[in-house]
C-alpha cells in the first residue's frame, strides 16, 4: 500500500514585553480648591502617558497629557474635587508598548473655599419672544464668578472679576442650564451653582373648518378646528386684541343674522398663538346652498360617512346624487352615506350635493362634498435593510387613505485610526502620515504641534499626504502632537506622532 507525508509548517509569535508600570506622585497633594498639581511618573525610559480612567471605554484612545523625556511630568486642570488620574509608561520604538496604569489620587485642600454662588434669572418658564434677552445673575461671592454651560468644562463663557455678576444670552424655545463658581483670594468654591431656564414654544393657531361661510340668515352655525394638540382653541372677536367669545374646540352660534368674522388662537401650556387664524361667516338676503362639512372625507377599505350641512338651519336641506335634477337621497340637516366599498379598477370617488329650500324658495345651486375609498392595507411586511452609514433612505407606507414618507439619516460612526509612525524616507511605507476614514469627513481640519506647542502644519481637508515637512523642510526627529477637528459641531480626536528619518 500507498503512504502520504505531509509537510508542516510553523509560524513564530513574537511577544513583545510590556514595561514596567511607573511610580507616581504628585505635588501638591492635597491641592488647594481651584489650583493645579504636578504629577510626576518615574520608571518609564522612553514616554509617558497621564489618563483619568483605569481602562478605555471606548475604541478611542484618549489621554489627558503625554511627556516623553525626563523628568515625566504632567500639569492638571483645576482641580475642586478629589479626583485620581492614572500613569502608564510606553516603551520605545519599535515595540511602543504600554504598562498596566498606575493611579494616583489628587485630594482637596478646601480650607477658606467660598460657598458657590446663588443664582437667579430675570426670567423663567416663559414663553419664547424673538429677540429677548435672559440677564442671570450671581449673589454671594465677594470675589470671582465665572459662567459655564457644562458642569466640567475648563472653558468659562465668562469670567466677572467685581460686582455685577451677570450673564446675559438670547434664548430659543428650549430649556438651559448654567453653571458658576465663585474664587475668593484664590481659593474656589468645591462645587459649582447651576440654574435651570426654561423657554416654552409658541403654538401656531388651529386650522378652521369650513374655510368659510355663505349662509342664509337665522341659520346656525358650527366651527370646526384642528392642529391644536393638548392646547386650548380660543375665539375672539378682532384678530388682535378684541373679546375672548369662547373657549372650546368647536365653535357654534344660533339664528346668525348678520355677517360677522372670527379669530381663534392655540393655547399650549400657558403659551397662546402669536397670531389667530380667521373665518368669514356671511349672511345673504337670498337662498343660499348650504356648507357641506364631514371631519375626513376618505374611507379605507369600507365604510360610510356623515356630512352635515351648514347655513340651513332654518330652512330644509334635500340632498342628491348629481349637481343637477337626480335623485333625492335624503332629507335633513345631515346625511349618512351609504356603505361605500372599494371595488378594484372601478370607480371610488362618490360626490354628494345640497340644496337649502326656506319659505318655497330653493337656492339656485347645489353645494357638493368629495369621498374617496381607498383599498385596505394589507399586513405590512417588512425586509432586513442594511443602510451605510453616513446615508439616508426614504421609508414609505401607502396603500390607505393616506401616505406617508420617512427620511432616516443615519448617525456617522467612523473612527478615524491615526497612524503614529511616520518614516519619509522614500520606501514607500509610512512616507506620508495616514488617517483612516478621513475621508469621511471632508469638512475636517488636521492642526500639529510640536512639544512645545507651536504649531508645525494646519490644514483643512486634510487628505493623507503629510510628509513631515515644513514650508518644504523636514521636520527634526521626535514627537509631535495632532489635533483633528472632524468638522464643524463634530468630535474632536488628539493624540501623537513620532517621525523617525534614519530607519
């Protein structure tokens, strides 16, 4: 018999060795409430990187500093709260490997800390006013007050140095929060004032139904309204100012006997209607045909409707199937239709027409009213869709009385991978400094720094081609520092590079 060999073969795995993680330690410690401490890492040999978590949450990698010579020091932000940072060494290039982080926690002198101020605002829980201005205003600091929108920000909207303490700033329909501090003779307060202001939206006035009314005098009338969700109709009598008629969502009046106009406003949550819809009611000397009205004039799959005849109250109301002579259907101030189903490639759009007869006399004309019958939905079904990010796609449902259409944009979630080697030597590798997913976003703005925080190269739309240059001359070997503005309202991504030339 037959035998086979079979040849293996082996690949290596090489494990790179993770350097030691640093000791720590910091001075001050405790820092005075509102000033800085100096965190120094010792037992690293080539970088050091200063974070404010034990361990990354997220695919990014952040940190708060980085040094990468002797001594390994890092200046943190104000500080008014006990807090701990954490320290990891990096080994050189090219293993650049970190160490398990190391913390150390930061306490709060608060001896002569102020109280945070007390805030107030010139107004609150008001209605939204185009072009008005909230004036907030901080009492009980006898030294510095600065204004924030956030509770951590290091950024201050504003700084006051002396009485008044105040921050003004034009609202929008929505609700704010401010914050503030206090600093008496450099000491700050351990916790910041905040205050809520909330703008309340102005409604739009309801839509009237019918549009308006030719009616025969003595007939009562009815209006209708819609679009004025959880809000309150109110009728007046002048489109500004003017008598408050009444409040409801349908307006009615017996024996109208002279023409009169109305104005109706939306009123949500104590906020009314800048300006009130209007409807014209007019009486007429001579017979008038009624105003047909029914609250939906579609029907899905099967059904009937009501339509109720308007301005013929006093008279007698005979309804029809065609404008002219046909047949009388009915007789009254209202009239159910017949059961009207839909029926496939057949016609589904009925028309029914009013006259209005008082004292023998009939109007010269017919009014008329439109139902359509649209075909039954069937079970929606549905298929597994996959859309790209940073697309839209337009989901659509039909097939009743009504359709309607939805656009998704879907949220951008591309990470851009920053390379931190860049070697220009003409070998084709690393030559130019390579962000993935840039493209992405062409809005975008690349900025790098040098340790010393001068800035070495800014351009918007950055597009990969980075060489390591500077008006056309090469940068020293090193570390350097990149800021990445994804573009406008969008993350901001730091982080380092290292241009090595002799390898």
């Amino acid at each position: 018999a037959g035998s086979c060999s079979v040849t293996s073969t082996g690949n290596t795995i090489t494990m790179k060795p993770a350097p030691a993680p640093p000791t720590v330690s910091a001075s001050p410690n405790p820092a005075v409430s509102g000033s800085t401490t100096v965190i120094t890492a010792t037992g690293c040999t080539s970088r050091a990187f200063w974070f404010d978590k034990a361990v990354e949450t997220t695919a990014m990698f952040a940190y708060l500093g980085m040094d990468s010579s002797s001594p390994y020091n890092y200046t943190s932000a104000e500080i008014s709260q006990v807090k701990t940072y954490y320290v990891a060494c990096q080994s050189a290039y090219p293993n650049l490997c970190y160490s398990t982080r190391t913390p150390i926690t930061i306490n709060v002198d608060a001896t002569g800390a102020p109280n945070a101020p007390t805030l107030t605002s010139s107004e609150n829980n008001i209605c939204f006013i185009s072009g008005s201005q909230i004036l907030l205003t901080a009492s009980n600091c006898s030294g510095i007050v600065r204004w924030y929108n956030s509770p951590t920000s290091q950024n201050p909207l504003e700084t006051d140095n002396g009485a008044p303490y105040e921050y003004s700033f034009s609202p929008s329909a929505q609700t704010y929060t401010y914050y503030a501090d206090c600093r008496v003779n450099g000491v700050l307060s351990t916790t910041r004032s905040t205050i809520n202001v909330v703008i309340k939206p102005i409604p739009t006035p309801p839509t009237l139904s019918p549009g308006s009314l030719f009616i025969n005098s003595g007939s009562n009338i009815s209006i209708y309204t819609s679009n004025c969700p959880g809000g309150i109709v109110k009728w007046y009598d002048s489109y500004q100012n003017g008598n408050l008629l009444f409040t409801g969502d349908t307006y009615s009046q017996n024996n109208v006997t002279t023409s009169l106009s109305l104005y109706a406003s939306c009123t949500v949550n104590d906020c009314e209607s800048s300006y009130r819809n209007s409807i014209s009611i007019n009486v007429s000397n001579q017979v008038q045909a009624p105003n047909l009205y029914s609250a939906s004039q579609t029907i899905c799959g099967s059904g009937s409707k009501v339509i109720e005849a308007i301005g013929c109250s006093n008279g007698t109301v005979k309804w029809y199937d065609t404008h002219q002579n046909g047949n009388l259907l009915a007789t009254g101030q209202t009239f159910t239709t017949p059961i009207l189903t839909y029926i496939v490639n057949g016609n589904n759009s009925y028309t029914y027409y009013a006259d209005c007869t008082i004292n023998g006399i009939t109007s010269s004309s017919r009014s008329s009213v439109y139902i359509s019958v649209y075909p039954a939905s069937n079970t929606p079904t549905a298929n597994n869709v996959t859309i790209a990010c940073n697309a839209t796609a337009t989901l659509t449902a039909s097939g009743c009385n009504s359709s309607e259409s939805f656009t998704v944009q879907v949220a951008e979630d591309y990470k851009l991978i920053a390379n931190n080697i860049l070697t220009p030597n003409g070998d084709g590798v690393n030559d130019t400094w390579i962000v993935q997913n840039i493209d992405m976003y062409p809005s975008n703005e690349v900025r790098i720094f040098d340790r010393n925080g001068r800035e070495m190269y800014n351009k918007k739309s950055y597009d990969n081609s980075w060489n390591g240059t500077i008006g056309g001359n090469d940068l020293a070997e090193g570390t350097y520092y990149y800021i990445i503005t994804y573009g406008p309202n969008k993350l901001v991504q730091k982080g380092f590079i290292t241009i090595i030339r002799n390898r």
